[in-house]
C-alpha cells in the first residue's frame, strides 16, 4: 500500500519537519515549566446580571483555583490577580436561589499559569426578579390643629407612584406613607405642601421620590 501525501505537504518536506520538530520541542519546554501547583483560597467571583430585572444578594461570592506554573511565577501571585466571572441569567419570579456552575472558561489565568481545577465548581446565588406595581400615596400627619379645627380632606398629586423592587418586598408593601405633614394651632385655612418626600421602603425604588399634599 502506497501512502500518498498531498502535494503542499510535500513542498519543503524536510524545513516543515524540523518546524514541528522545534514546534514540539517548546511545547515540552513549556509544560516541563509548569510544573508546580498552588491553591488560592477566597478567590471573588465577579456576577454580571441585569440589574433593572434581577436583584441579587450583596454578599462576595468567593471559590478556590489551583494553577499550574513555573515556582517562581506563582509565589507572586495573589488571589487578587486571578479574575473570574459568572453570567447570572433573568429567572422567572418566585424563583429564589440559582446554581451557577463554574469552568476555567469562566476564569482569566494569569499570563505563565494554567487552571487546574476550580471548587466548588457550583455556586448558589440568593437572588429575585424585579417586579413593579402602582401603589397609592397615604398622608401622615403630626401635631394638633387648633380647638374646634379639623382636616375634612386630603389630596395628594400624584396619587400613586410607580414602586419597583425585589418581588417579596414589593408584593409584601400596600401603600407608600408620605414624611409627616406638620399640623398646629396657627393653621386655620386650606394649604398646600410641594415635594414631600416619600418613606422608601429597603431595596426599594420610587417614581417619583416626591407628591404635592394639599
């Protein structure tokens, strides 16, 4: 049986040859170098995730990378100089927890070293899907009018106000309390209060921020 090579390959034959021959000679040269390994610990995992659809606990995320590398590269290494990242996908409300799993496609290795392994390889993140609702718009008053006086009516402009947020806190949340309106003995007539300003529930956004209180 006659083995026939194609005939590019067989232009230059013997400069080809000794190019895979070095080519193989650095490649054992190299992996000869990468011959120690060494763990880091509490290495941040960066989360990237739509912020105006996800709201994500704020704790650090952190795993252990081994590297494999020359001695004298990885001793001035700092967990610090190893970057990883991880896409968090938009889930459907109700959803609480998601399971991140972890690859050396997630992790940038520094220049000179080569990911061995990564734990834990999965990750749990706390998370909840933003949601908003209209809410309407309570006056608090405090103090006293005088003897005899009384509010017989409020109106408040806008009425209500779009709230945003992480679903267990908006669904729990069924009106939006303006900052006390001062009453005493000197008001005698009707009056009107511009930009009060809203109490804002934790982990909350409102729009807008203030009404007009008449």
């Amino acid at each position: 049986m006659t083995l026939h090579l194609p005939g590019f390959f067989k232009r230059d034959l013997p400069r080809k040859l000794v190019a895979v021959f070095f080519a193989v000679l650095i490649w054992l040269a190299v992996d000869h170098q990468l011959r120690d390994f060494e763990t880091f610990d509490e290495v941040p995992v960066a989360l990237r995730y739509q912020p105006d659809k996800i709201a994500l606990d704020r704790r650090v995320v952190t795993v252990s990378i081994i590297l494999r590398g020359a001695r004298r590269r990885l001793q001035y290494l700092a967990s610090t100089d190893i970057k990883i990242t991880a896409e968090v996908p938009v889930v459907r409300e109700g959803v609480y927890f998601y399971d991140l799993h972890l690859s050396p496609d997630n992790v940038v290795a520094p220049p000179g070293t080569r990911i061995t392994s990564i734990y834990p390889e999965s990750i749990r993140v706390q998370l909840d899907r933003v949601v908003s609702r209209e809410l309407p718009v309570s006056v608090r008053e405090s103090g006293e009018l005088a003897y005899g006086f009384q509010v017989l009516g409020r109106q408040v402009v806008p009425s209500t106000i779009e709230v945003s947020g992480p679903s267990r806190i908006v669904n729990d949340v069924t009106e939006i309390v303006t900052n006390p309106i001062v009453l005493d003995d000197t008001l005698e007539h009707s009056f009107v209060v511009d930009n009060v300003k809203l109490i804002t529930p934790p982990r909350i956004e409102l729009r807008p921020q203030t009404v007009h209180v008449s």
